[in-house]
C-alpha cells in the first residue's frame, strides 16, 4: 500500500476464516461481527464473556493483591468505631471518582469523611505537608491516598510522625521498598503479584470495596444491607475511560456494566451536566472520554481542584446546576488556553528542530500547567512520539508526558529519579507527571532522547485495518455488528476500515478554532459526511483542503451511527488518508 498522509504503514488484519466461520455459526453473529470478534479473541470460548462481560466472571479475587487483607481490616475497625476518615486523591478524573466513591461509600455507615484534593498549581501532584496539616487538623485518625502516594516517602513518614495511620490504592509505578507500618495496595509496585496492572485507581477502589462487603458478611457484622456497589460503576467506568487503561478483562466490564448505570442517570451532577450539553442519548465510552471526562477535570486544570468532586456527591439540582456551569465556563477557558499553548508547541518544535529526534521535549517558562497532559497527547498523536511538556512552577519546571506503545513512559521517570535527573515523578506505561530543576533540563533530554531510540525497535510504523468495505456497506446492520463489540478502547480498539476511490464534496472547517475538516464523501454510487478532528493539527487538513476537487484518495476510519436535531445518519470518522490518482 503507499505511504499514508501521516507516514503510517497501514496493513489489512491478518484473519482466521475456519475461526470467523466458527463464531458466526455458534453465535448467530453476521460476518463483520465475527471478523471483528476473531482479531480480539483467539478462543471461541472467550466470544461469550468478551460481548456481554459480568463481575461474576472477570472480577478477581480481591486477595491476590498486596496488602488487600490488612487494608480491608483497618477500614473494618474504622467502620466500627465510627472513626473520622480522611481521603486524599489526584485532582484527574481517576483521583477524583476514588475519593467520591469512598466518602458514598463510607456515608453509608454514618462515618465522617474528610476529603481533600490538592491544587495542580500551588501544590502539585500527590500529597504534601499542607495537606497533612489540614487533615490532622480535622483530628481524622485514618487517611487514604488515591491515585498518588506511593513514590512520597518524605510525605508517608510525615503521616506516620502525625499518628495517622494510612492506606495507600494507587496504580503508578515504583520499584521501591516501603515501610512496614504502611497499607499499600497498588499493582504496579515489585511486591504485588497480582498481575493486574493495567487497573485505574477507581477500579482498585471497587475492588478493595467489593472484598470489605465480602469481610462484613462473612463476619456477620451488620443486620443492615450494605450499599449497592454496582450502583458505582458509572464513576469506575468514567475513571476507566478517562485515565486510558487497557480496556480488557475487568477493565471491559467495568466500563460495559458501567455504561448501564450511567443510562440511569442516578448520579445527579452527571445528569445535570448530561442535560446541559444537550447530550439527548445513551452515552458511549467516546462520551465519557471527551464530553464529561473534560468538563470535570476543568476545575483541576484551570480553576478550583475540588469543583469536579463536588458535583459528583452532589445531591442538590439548584448546587449541582451552579457548579456545572462553572465547569462548562472552566472548560471553555481551558480549550483556549489549550489551543495557544499547542500552537506555541508546534512553532518551538520546528525552529528548535525537535521534529527530527526519536522524542519530543519541550519547555517554556509561561505555559499553563493545567493543560500540558493534554497538549502533549495532541503532540504525541500529530509526531507520533513520546513527549514531555514542562513549564516553571516557582523555582522548579513541572509538566506531564504521553507516550507511545512500546515506549514505557512511567519506567522511563522511575529511572530519571533513580539517576536523580529529575526531582520528582510518577506514572504508568502511557503517560506521567514530573518535576525537575532548570539545570538538569539539558541532561535530561539527552537521556529521554537516548531511553526513546533504545526502546524504538520496539515499536514500529505498522497499523492496522480490519477490512476493505465499500461506502455501499455501510447501513445499519454494519454499524450494529460494530456496537456488539464495544466498549472501544485501548486493548479493544475501534474497528478501521479502508475505503478506496473516494471523492470529497464540500470540505469545511468546523469547531470553535477551525481545526476540524467536516465533508461527504462518494464513491459515486453513495454519499456519506465525514469528519477530521484536529486536521489542521497535521498534513491531511491542508492536503486535502488543496486537493479535493482534483484528487481520489482511500481513506482509513471508523463508521458509526450518529443523531444532529433528533436525526440519525451515517458518519465516518477519518483517522488517515491515501492519495489514490488524479481525477481526469
């Protein structure tokens, strides 16, 4: 095939005709299902659990991980004797859905709860001495950490010096010993086993509350009922998505069960903020991901860090309409400023020359950290490299990094720290946070430069499609054989499909800063829209805004069924295009 417009090497999935036979047949699924279904799963057996995945069958035993016994009876005791619980969580999404979690959780059997989620910009990622202070003053005899803590050992000696004694759910990376009097449950650490890496921290969470319900009744420690933890699974499916975790195995059904819950619209913060986006249909994992997930990390990003928590335990409509329409204003201001740091990005990667390394890393005095996670995942997509961004904070550059697959990210920081490049730092396989001093800023890219060409032979241009199909097949019995198989995600990715000879009508630039291309497409038999996010981010916006009305190209995307003014049509979504030929 030739060269992409963004340089990728696509290749046709290589399939298993005997296999998508087998499943057709033993499912009564049409063909593109079982295609679909036979480059995800390489047993019939799994076909089953992988449509319709249950608790039942994919939840594991609480017991495999670390510390789970010790950490569910400190919180037994707490319970017990009513104590006054603190939790402490990351201001991202993750962070955040954990805290709410435990305090409904915890709500339930009338203990107190203290929350606190730490400022991005006057107090970082992760606890720190004037969160401590604020929880001891609360007189809280136990604290949780979530979504960070586990790399802060000046912070967890802290703790221990205050006579708080602490529990730890965390997912980020360390290859450090800890201390014996600290609770610990975290997948990523050299004394878990469990093998179950790839969880968020709100899945954790779910988890450690599932083995709790299961010690109380063993223990017959309540006449009461315990609460409902399916009724959670909307907060562990948003978390899910939004923190890009693999979505296989428990993962898949946390966001599956999830999406069911979420139809509900029992939670009412997310179903004000449903309402006032005018989101009129059963939301999807693209809608957590890029429509609440946004709104509420916004207070995190630019405005209060604790506005997104609110909302979530929210059971006043009048607080709960007020506190969503300061996240929609946070969100837009976020979008802008976003948008110039992004610009600002790309103009220093060229007159710097970054383009031409294996990574890209960059800095600038002024930037707003609260939106540097994202600009580096728009950095990471358009270059198709690892990135660190970072800006100063005081006297210190801070910033967030994004990388690519065969590229970990998280044991790329874990080693800077080691070396003492860096001052602090954490993350997982696809993406981290870190701070480092202005002096090491050089040394530093030298040995993120070094760790990405090392690691690049562990990657490779390669991408893949599922099938060649004409717009012709397009309808609605192609685009129910793609629901079957969701949620998408990472691990379950969204089916590609290659489409050839096409002519494009009517390319418009769309969204709040034009960098959107909305057109139909045509095959001169059917006619379909079409839409590029962020094309004007990279070569295909201006290629194909220049070459249109000349060009046929083939295009790679996704197919689904979309609604605009309670009308449903068809709608590709292009990920990359081809030039095929010039149109005579």
């Amino acid at each position: 095939m030739k060269d992409s417009l963004l340089k990728k090497n696509w290749i046709k999935r290589q399939l298993d005709s005997r296999l998508i036979l087998n499943i057709s047949q033993q499912y009564s699924l049409s063909k593109i299902a079982s295609t679909l279904l036979s480059t995800r799963s390489k047993k019939i057996s799994e076909i089953k659990n992988f449509l319709e995945p249950t608790l039942d069958f994919y939840l594991p035993n609480p017991l495999i991980f670390n510390d789970m016994e010790k950490a569910g009876n400190r919180i037994l005791d707490a319970i017990k004797n009513k104590e006054k619980i603190a939790v402490l969580g990351d201001y991202d999404v993750d962070g955040i859905s954990s805290v709410v979690l435990l305090r409904e959780y915890f709500k339930f059997f009338n203990n107190e709860v203290f929350s606190y989620i730490p400022d991005r910009i006057t107090e970082g990622y992760g606890p720190n001495k004037k969160a401590i202070d604020r929880i001891k003053s609360e007189k809280t005899s136990l604290l949780i950490m979530l979504d960070c803590g586990t790399n802060s050992h000046n912070i967890i000696s802290y703790v221990f010096k205050n006579k708080i004694d602490l529990i730890i759910i965390d997912h980020h990376k360390s290859n450090e010993k800890h201390s014996d009097e600290l609770i610990l449950i975290n997948p990523n650490t050299i004394f878990d086993n469990s093998g179950y890496n790839f969880l968020c921290t709100a899945g954790l969470v779910f988890i450690f509350l599932f083995f709790i319900q299961e010690l109380i009744k063993k223990r017959n420690l309540y006449t009461n009922k315990t609460p409902s933890l399916t009724n959670y699974l909307d907060l562990v499916a948003l978390a899910t998505v939004c923190d890009v975790v693999p979505l296989i195995d428990i993962n898949r059904t946390f966001v599956y069960q999830g999406l069911k819950i979420f139809s509900k619209r029992s939670n009412l913060g997310l179903k004000i903020l449903s309402d006032e986006g005018q989101l009129n249909k059963k939301p999807d994992e693209e809608d957590l991901g890029f429509f609440f997930g946004p709104r509420i990390n916004a207070g995190g990003r630019v405005g209060r860090s604790d506005i997104g928590e609110q909302l979530l335990i929210s059971n006043d409509e009048k607080h709960a309409e007020t506190l969503v329409k300061q996240l929609n204003t946070l969100n837009y201001q976020r979008k802008l400023i976003e948008e110039k740091v992004f610009e600002e990005a790309i103009e220093k990667i060229y007159k710097e020359k970054k383009h031409k390394y294996k990574s890209l890393f960059i800095f600038k005095k002024d930037w707003h950290e609260g939106v540097l996670g994202i600009v580096a995942s728009r950095l990471k997509e358009k270059f198709n490299k690892p990135v660190i961004i970072l800006t100063r904070n005081k006297q210190i550059f801070k910033g967030s990094g994004r990388s690519i697959l065969g590229i970990d990210i998280g044991l790329l920081i874990l080693q800077a720290k080691q070396k003492q490049i860096i001052v602090s730092g954490g993350g997982h396989q696809m993406a981290a946070g870190l701070s480092i001093k202005e002096e090491n800023l050089n040394l530093f890219q030298t040995f993120f430069e070094k760790y990405s060409t090392e690691n690049k032979s562990q990657t490779n241009n390669s991408f893949f499609f599922d099938e060649a199909i004409s717009l012709s097949a397009i309808n609605d019995q192609l685009i129910d054989s793609i629901n079957n198989i969701a949620p998408y995600g990472l691990g379950n990715p969204k089916p590609k499909f290659l489409f050839s000879n096409i002519k494009i009508i009517k390319p418009t630039l769309v969204g709040e800063s034009k960098k959107h291309l909305s057109f139909f497409i045509t095959d001169g038999i059917k006619t379909i829209k079409a839409i590029i996010f962020y094309a004007m981010d990279n070569a295909l916006g201006n290629i194909i805004l220049n070459n249109y009305n000349k060009t046929l190209f083939s295009f790679i995307g996704f197919v689904k069924r979309s609604i605009w003014k309670k009308k449903l049509y068809f709608e590709t979504i292009i990920e990359d295009a081809i030039i095929e030929k010039d149109i005579i």
